[in-house]
C-alpha cells in the first residue's frame, strides 16, 4: 500500500465533477488498489474521510471512519464504542432525512490547519456501492452525516468554504485549539 499525495485547495482536480464508476469496474485492480491506498493515507493523516479527488482520481468514491462517537445529543459521557473499520463509498446519492440543518466545525486534508463553521442537514441516508460491487444503503445522523456530505461534496468539486453561510468562524487550526475547541 502506499501513501499517496494530497491535492490542495488551488488544485484544479478538487473542482471537477469527478465521473461515476461502473459496476463491472469496482472489483478490478485499479479501484480496489486505490481503496487501499486511500484507507492508508487518511490513517496516515489522521483523516476521517478522503474522496478520490482529494488524491487526484476524479472518480465517484470516497473512504470515511463513520463510527466517530456521535456526541450530537450533547452528552459527552465517554462511551466510546470500539472503532470499526472504516467503510468505502462508491458512486454515493444522498437523500437527506427531515429538514434539520446543524452548523459545527469542520476540516479538511485539502485545506490544511484551516477550521470553519458549516451548516449541513443532521440526517441523511446515503445509497451507493460498497468495495465489493454490493449495493448498500446507510442512514447517518451527526458527525457521520456531516461527514458523508463532506465528502460527497468533493466528488462534484465543491469544499466546504463554498458551504460555509459566512468567512466569520474561518479559523487557524491554533486559533481552533486555543479559542473555539470545546473542553
Ligand atoms: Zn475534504
């Protein structure tokens, strides 16, 4: 597996509408061997999610660690479930669930050290390809889902400052820590 180099904000890829991949295609070589090297480079980054944009494959797929512990109802109260591995997403539809929209930070590998407040909708589900050609439906709520329309958004060349409703919470990742990270 290898670790493979991160496009930046400024790169032209992160702003193409990445192509749908086919069925018959998913199993093969090219994909699965970009899979893998997609998991090793968001654990090497300490990413929770990539899309294949992000390292310069303009193709419908991202990676994600959706089991984050979901602190959305607020009670911090340390129960941390085991992590399970995390899940590849291919050729992703959301379909968002009510009309709940929450605002919380986020960040992004293709951004380095910049923090920004974005709304997103707090329930989706999301219906695709798995790695191996099965088709899957999940249902997400929280960060997961915060985190499934952050990487879906890659695949059509959009970043999550152009989903931002204001430049006001745009912060360093120091200023982050120091100011605006949550105890
Ligand atoms: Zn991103």
């Amino acid at each position: 597996m290898s670790i493979l180099k991160v496009a930046r904000m400024g790169h032209p890829v992160l702003r193409a509408k990445a192509r749908p991949i086919e069925k018959a295609e998913i199993r093969g070589a090219a994909i699965q061997t970009l899979i893998d090297d997609m998991l090793h480079t968001m654990a090497e980054y300490h990413g929770v999610g990539l899309a294949a944009p992000q390292v310069h494959e303009s193709v419908r797929l991202f990676v994600a660690a959706l089991d984050h512990h979901d602190d959305d109802d607020g009670d911090d109260d340390g129960d941390e479930r085991p992590e399970k591995a995390p899940v590849a997403i291919i050729n992703p539809e959301i379909l968002v669930v009510g009309s709940d929209v929450i605002e919380d930070w986020e960040g992004c590998l293709s951004i380095p050290d910049i923090r920004g407040r974005v709304p997103r909708a707090r329930e989706i589900r999301v219906r695709g390809y798995d790695r191996h050609g099965e088709r899957i439906e999940l249902r997400a709520h929280g960060f997961p889902a915060r985190v499934v329309q952050h990487e879906t958004d890659h695949l059509d060349g959009v970043l999550f400052v152009d989903r931002m409703r204001s430049f006001g919470s745009l912060t360093f990742l120091d200023e982050y820590s120091r100011y605006w990270i949550k105890d």
